[in-house]
C-alpha cells in the first residue's frame, strides 16, 4: 500500500481525541432509552444541544398554541378571534407568556378548558425549566483539560538512542497534580491460523508519570530489541495501518477533579529524523516563558 492509497479513515481516534467509530444494528443490553438520551444531550456539541433545546421548546409553544386555538370562542379574554393567523399568534404568544409565567394580562382563561390548559402548561413549563437548567449545569460543569499534543511525532535518536518522540503542553496557567500518560500501538497482525488480528502494545516510556505538569512534557518511547516499532519505516506502518493513541489524565488543582487528553497518530503522522524546536526559554530577568504555538515546530 503506498502513501497516497493510506486512508485515513482507518483510524479509530482522531487527533480532536473524538473517536472515528460508526455503531450500526440494534444496541445490546437493558439500557433504558432515558440514561442514552442524557449521555446524547451531555455530549454532543453546544450549537447542537441550544439547537435541540429551542426547538423542544418552540415544538411544545406550538402545541398549546394549537390547542388554545381550538378551544371554543370565548375561552380566552382579550383574544383577537379574526383573521384566523392573528387568533392562531394570539394564541402562541398566550402559550410562550404561560410556559414562562410572565403573565402580561392582556389575555386570560376564562373556561374550564382554557385553565385546564393553562394549569398542565405551567406544569410542564416549571418541569422543562429544571431539566433545561439540570442539562445545561451537567455541561458547563464537566472537567475539561485543555492538553495540547503536537501535530507530529517523530522517530529520531535521542541521547543516542532511536526513539519514538511527541510532546505534550498545558494550554491552561495552573498544574495537573499527579499527571499520567500512556503511548498504545495498534497494528494488524496474522494469527498462526491465518486470521487479521488487531493487536495493542503498551508502549514503555521513559517517564509516564509527572507529579506536576505545567509547561510542557516530551514523551519518549525508546525503540529497543523489545519495541514493536523496531526496525519499521514508514512504509511498513502503512502496511500494518498502525496507529499510536496516546491519553493523559490527572487532577486538575483548580477544579480538584480528574481530566482527560488523548489523541493519535497515524503512519503519514509520524515523521522520521526530524528534531522539534526548543518552545521553553528565560527571559531577562530569568521567568520561564512557554510559546504553545512553537509545539508543532520541527527542525
């Protein structure tokens, strides 16, 4: 297989740290619908969740709108009856002023029906009000790292060692306490028996553990007699289609709780006899400085 033929797609995790995985057939297990309708509203992206929730929220005004208007005449004081389009928007700016118990006056309930309406809106507008704002507080209060990978690894000699090599930054001006990364490759393989096999290795690394990581970290694999990337190329790590995924974790000291990073890299990747670019030096007066931007940048 050659470079151009590589398909990126065959990569299970993509560089975001999103998983590139398509579930087809029915789902297995006694899941209740309700826990995978929150895990959804909890994890897809912000402009898709204030989508989802206007639209809920427009869907349900329009609902009551259609019962009210279909009430009998008179059922609503101070409701415009003709044309038939101003009774129907009468009739929805009515429904938004109840689901949100503003209450202007100008309009009321004046039958059994128009307040029974009335009394199940207000319910189920106090009800969606809490779920809303449960929702949008289990978002916004999920720990997030913001951990920066570079765009490349390498494979190059360090210390005179050849080496597998990436780095890692902490976009954030604090310290994750008790910081832990681990390094898989995964690559195709042929059981005795002739059948393709996904394989991992756990990778060893140089340094695994930092108690605290604030500036930046380079990861180092070295590539010995026990590696599986011995003696590979690039094209050989097309053939295998391996991919090297990569997570760190640990405790944010601002938020005191635990946070994730991870990414990959696939063979086009990871480049060979290439050096990064020094991203740490002092200034004048002899403060770290950090430049987050020069993590990409090779040599």
């Amino acid at each position: 297989m050659t470079e151009k033929a590589y398909n990126t797609n065959w990569r299970v995790l993509k560089q975001d740290g999103t998983l590139n995985i398509q579930r087809v057939g029915k789902s297995k297990g006694k899941r209740s619908q309700t826990n995978d309708m929150y895990h959804y509203l909890l994890s897809i992206r912000p402009k898709q969740f204030f989508s989802i929730i206007f639209l809920m929220y427009l869907l349900i005004n329009l609902i009551f709108a259609t019962l009210y208007f279909m009430t009998p005449r008179g059922s609503l004081a101070g409701i415009q009856n003709d044309p038939p389009v101003r009774h129907f928007l009468d009739c929805f700016f009515f429904s938004v002023q109840t689901i949100a118990t503003i209450g202007y006056g100008r309009i009321s309930p004046v039958s059994i029906t128009a307040n029974a309406l009335v009394t199940l809106e207000a319910f189920l507008g106090m009800f969606s009000l809490a779920l809303g704002t449960g929702l949008l507080f289990a978002r916004f209060s999920k720990p997030t790292a913001r951990v920066i990978f570079s765009k490349n690894a390498i494979i190059a000699k360090h210390n005179g060692q050849k080496s597998l090599i990436f780095r890692v930054a902490n976009a954030r001006l604090n310290q994750i306490v008790e910081a832990n990364i681990g390094v898989t490759l995964v690559k195709n393989e042929k059981t005795l028996e002739g059948q393709d096999f996904r394989r991992l290795y756990d990778l060893k690394l140089q340094r695994s553990h930092s108690a605290m990581f604030s500036l930046s970290w380079m990861v180092i694999h070295v590539i010995d007699d026990q590696s599986p990337l011995k003696g590979m190329k690039t094209q050989d790590l097309i053939d295998h289609q391996v991919e090297i995924i990569t997570g760190l974790s640990g405790l944010d000291e601002t938020m005191s709780q635990t946070i994730h990073s991870r990414t990959s890299y696939t063979p086009l990747e990871i480049l060979f006899d290439r050096r990064f670019k020094d991203m740490i030096w002092r200034d004048a007066e002899g403060r770290v400085q950090i430049d987050l931007e020069a993590i990409d940048e090779l040599v």
